[in-house]
C-alpha cells in the first residue's frame, strides 16, 4: 500500500475549503446581483450599511450581513474606521448591469437554481430517470440574462459574421429557425437586426414560448413568431435557409433527431449555425478548462437530467467537439468548421452546410 501522505491530505484539505468558500461567496454574489446591491454600490463614494440599504430599498440587517460576506470574500472594500463599504470600479466592471455582457453576477445565480434541486437530483441518483424543466424554479429567467451576455451581445459582431455573406442575406430577407429559442432573446435581437427576414422559435416550453411572445410583441417585431414544438418531431422540410441552436442540442431528449431534422428543414445552399459548450468529449480534455467543474456540475444538475426526464440520451452539456462533430456528420452535415469567439468563453460555434 502507498503511505499516507499527511502533507497531500492537509493541501487538499485546504483546496476543499476554498472550494467551501468559494461557494458561499457565489451564492452571496446571486443574491447581490438579484436585489441590486451591487448596482447601488457601483460608482458611489463609501457607504454604511444604512445608507446602502435605504439606496437600494432594502432591510438594513440583511444588507449589514451581506456586506459582511462580500467584505470577507473580498469583494467590497471596508473602512472599520468609519463603518463603510465601497465597490472598487475594477470589481463593478465585472459584477453590475452596467457592465454587461461580462457581468458574472449574473452567472452567480445558477448555484441557487441548481441548488433548490438538490434533492431531486440526488434520488435520481438512485432511480436513474432524470429531473422534469418543471422542477427548476427561475430557469428560463436566469437562462435569459445568460442569453443576452453570451449570445445576443456578440450577435451583430462576432457570430452572424462567422458565415461568410450571412448578413447580406438576412438584410435581403430570409427564412430562418431557431430551435430551442427558450425565452426568444436571441431570435428577437435577429428580427430588430434584420427586419426584411421571417424568423420561427420552436421551444417544447410553454413557460418560455409565453415570455418569448409576450416580448416580441412589446418590441413590435411582427417578423418572428414562436410555437412549443419538440424539435425532434418537428415536420419542416426544406422550409429554412439558417437554422440556428444556441446551447440547446445538448438539452435535448433526442438530440440525433434533432439534427436529422435540422438538416432536412434546410434548403439547398442553407447553414445550420450551432452554438454549444466549449468542451473535449473526453474527461481527460477538460482538466484545463476554465469553467470545466462548472459545466460538469450544470450537466449533472441540469443538462443531462432534464433529457433523462423525457426518455432521453442524457447527452449532457460535456459532449463535446469530437462527439458533436461526429453526430452532424451522420445527420447529414458537411463541411463542419469550429470556432471560437473571443466574447464567449463557455461555447464553441459550429458552421454547418448540407451534402
């Protein structure tokens, strides 16, 4: 047997408490970012706990706790001398509304979301079945702001000019699907861009299909409409010249049919553009990954269960380019290019074109 290794024992120890705290500062930085205190700290000279609590219309004693949190976790400056808090400019750049699309605040709340379904989670363990979107409290709202930092923000800039000649096309008017819409942000950013163009979000929520209509309709966007439809069984065929999926196939109960029938809803000459989770199909290949605890953790709380809950493959947000690669061949798709977007460190985007 090797020996025991007191001095490993003790380091890893320690790597378990920051990992401890780490959580703990998360979960205060959701809550942070959700009563917007972080907004009402953001540019102001020091503050006490009082004065920040009356600015954001909030219970002092909570306010008093949490600065607390955030003054140990150092996130928030503190003056003992005078009993006040400030937000440093170089920490409200990466934790305010005002700073989007690199507010991780914003990212904080997934720890709550995952959380309140921990229990459901764990007996899946045992059962093996997986855990309903109906369980998941807050998902499409959270999801949403992800949307808007992640996707709708480099939509203009970065990811429609990732297809050669994409924009001309859009402006001119085209037919365009986008699966797994969730809450619409993206498509709708599409349908203000492009207003000559005819854009459809199918989603199999009706949660988030009544928020995506609900919105479109208070921009006026009379281009987009959205329908709860499960894109596997989705009869379209040769209907679209874009097809798009933001973080969406690795969700899926079917995600083979889904691409089989991505691939038969485009028109000769069409693009499918698929977004998904920077990762290796293979552990190993992850070990360097900046978020990769990160997307393991959202797969097993979330991604993979909810496909497991309707019968599904159980993917999971891990897939992988290798394995992704793999699966558009076989639905059909040629010619696939890979990149990555300086905006986005969570995703890879796929360019793909009939046979």
């Amino acid at each position: 047997m090797t020996p025991f290794d007191t001095a490993r024992s003790e380091a890893f120890a320690g790597k378990m408490v920051g990992h401890l705290n780490g959580a703990a500062v998360a979960l205060m930085t959701s809550l942070g970012h959700r009563t917007g205190l972080f907004d009402a700290l953001r540019g102001q000279p020091p503050l006490t706990s009082a004065q920040l609590a009356t600015a954001a219309g909030l219970s002092e004693r909570y306010v008093r706790e949490w600065l607390g949190a955030m003054t140990v976790g150092g996130v928030v400056e503190h003056e003992p001398a005078a009993n006040t808090y400030s937000l440093p400019a170089e920490h409200a750049a990466v934790l305010t509304r005002a700073a989007s699309p690199t507010n991780l605040a914003a990212s904080m709340q997934w720890v709550g979301v995952l959380g309140a379904v921990e229990d459901e989670v764990a007996a899946a363990f045992h059962h093996g079945r997986g855990v309903p979107y109906s369980a998941y409290r807050r998902f499409h709202e959270v999801m949403a702001e992800e949307s808007d930092q992640t996707t709708v923000a480099g939509l203009e800039d970065h990811i429609i000019p990732l297809v050669p000649g994409l924009a001309g096309r859009l402006r001119e008017g085209i037919d365009v699907l986008d699966v797994g819409c969730g809450s619409g942000r993206a498509l709708a950013r599409l349908a203000e861009l492009f207003p000559a163009s005819r854009f459809v979000g199918y989603d199999a929520s009706v949660e988030a299909v009544e928020a995506a209509h609900h919105r479109a309709r208070l921009l006026e966007l009379w281009n987009v409409r959205y329908e709860v439809r499960d894109a596997a069984r989705m009869p379209d065929r040769a209907a679209f010249d874009l097809v798009t999926a933001f973080d969406a196939v690795h969700d899926q109960a079917d995600p083979a049919g889904v691409l089989r029938n991505v691939a038969a809803a485009l028109r000769p000459g069409g693009v499918f553009l698929m977004q998904d989770i920077k990762a290796c199909s293979h552990v190993a290949g992850n070990l360097d990954l900046p978020l990769g605890p990160f997307v393991y953790a959202v797969s097993c709380m979330h991604c993979m269960s909810v496909s497991l809950a309707n019968g599904g493959a159980g993917l999971g947000a891990a897939w992988g380019k290798e394995l992704a690669q793999e699966m558009l061949a076989v639905a059909g798709f040629r010619g696939v290019r890979v990149e990555a977007l300086p905006h986005d460190m969570i995703n890879l985007y796929y360019v793909a074109g009939l046979r």
